[in-house]
C-alpha cells in the first residue's frame, strides 16, 4: 500500500472526493492510522480518514470503501477554539470560556471585545504525526537530503515500511529509505539517523 503526494482519492463508484494531504504515523511503532483528504480548491476543507476505510491503492489513486459515499460524515481535521486568556474578566452569567468553530452544539461565535486565544485541536489520536508529504529531510549531520514524496506501508500490518524522499528541481532523484533510519518525526520534517553519504550510496528509484 503507498500513499504519494497529492494522490487522488476516490469513492468505489469512481467520484473523486479530494487529495492526499497528509499520513498519520504513529513514529512510536510506525502504525499508520489515517490519512488527511483535502476536499475543494478555492475553500478546502481537510478531514480524516481511518486507514480501515482504504480498501487499494495505486501509485496516483486511492481508493474508499463501497459504503463510503463522501466525506461529510468524517471529522475535520483541525478544529479552532477560543478560549478566554488568563486574566481577562468574567462575570456571573457570562459566556463559558470555551468558544468552537466549526460551531458545535451549544457553541457561538467568541464576543469581540473579550480577550482570548486561539487553540487548535486535532482530531487525530494521541501520540501520532500527521506527516506532511513534502515534509523536510535531514540527516544525522543536519544536512537537508530531499522531501517525503511518498509513503510505503504493509498493508497487512498498516504500519510504514519505507519513505521515498526526492530532490532537485528539475531533474529530481529519487530514494527509498526504510522507516527504521528515522530517529525523530514530525509534521514538516523528519530526521533521519544516517549520514547523507549513506543516502548517497542507495540506488535511485526508477520513475
């Protein structure tokens, strides 16, 4: 199962639903658990899906489940809410302190003239990355070595196997690492445990 840049996504009776945005790895025990879709071009909306409801990929096309009409059901992926700052005043029968957007049940629209912080919240389960594919590369030495282009997993185990990264501008090459040398994951970079010239000596990734 691979999981590539910008990768369509589509339902089992061939509508388009969005694109790959991002993968969720748990960097712990490299357990893939869901993907971010990014629906819409000019007002997008990103939302999460388990990895249980991919039934094939291929390298430009992944596919849902049959009971998988859209994504509307499914929650977003990051939610904003306001919340009142310490300090700021408050008085018997005031608003609650905690503001959603999306608006939720119960929920409105922080008042301007009160002081607040903004917080996101994503829904994805604790402990896990959303990598985003172009994240960084660095190596051991702190050398930038190329951008993720694209996630292998085990589709039996749902956990990744390798990471192809990619660098150049247009003449781009191409390596497929395996997961075991990243030391350190997060959402914009991930931090590999060998040294550039090991990347270096790996054979370039056919086309």
């Amino acid at each position: 199962m691979e999981f590539k840049q910008n990768a369509g996504v589509f339902t089992a009776n061939d509508q388009q639903v969005g694109h790959i945005d991002r993968v969720v790895v748990d960097p712990q025990t490299k357990a893939v658990t869901h993907i971010v879709v990014r629906k819409g071009f000019l007002f997008t909306e990103d939302k999460v899906v388990p990895i249980e409801l991919i039934v094939d990929t291929t390298e430009d096309r992944i596919t849902l489940r049959d009971d998988v009409c859209d994504l509307h059901a499914l929650p977003l992926f990051e939610e904003k809410h306001y919340v009142r700052s310490e300090g700021a005043p408050s008085s018997p029968g005031s608003a609650p302190s905690l503001y959603g957007y999306p608006s939720a049940p119960g929920a409105y629209p922080a008042p301007p003239d009160e002081k607040y912080i903004t917080q996101i919240e994503q829904n994805i389960p604790e402990g896990t990355v959303a990598l985003r594919e172009g994240a960084k590369v660095i190596t051991v030495e702190g050398k930038h070595a190329g951008s993720v282009e694209r996630v292998f997993t085990d589709a039996e185990a749902e956990r990744a196997t390798h990471l192809l990264i990619s660098r150049g501008l247009l003449s781009k090459e191409r390596k497929l690492i395996p997961i075991t040398w990243v030391s350190i994951m997060g959402e914009n970079e991930v931090h590999l445990r060998v040294e550039d010239g090991v990347l270096e000596r790996l054979s370039t990734y056919p086309d």
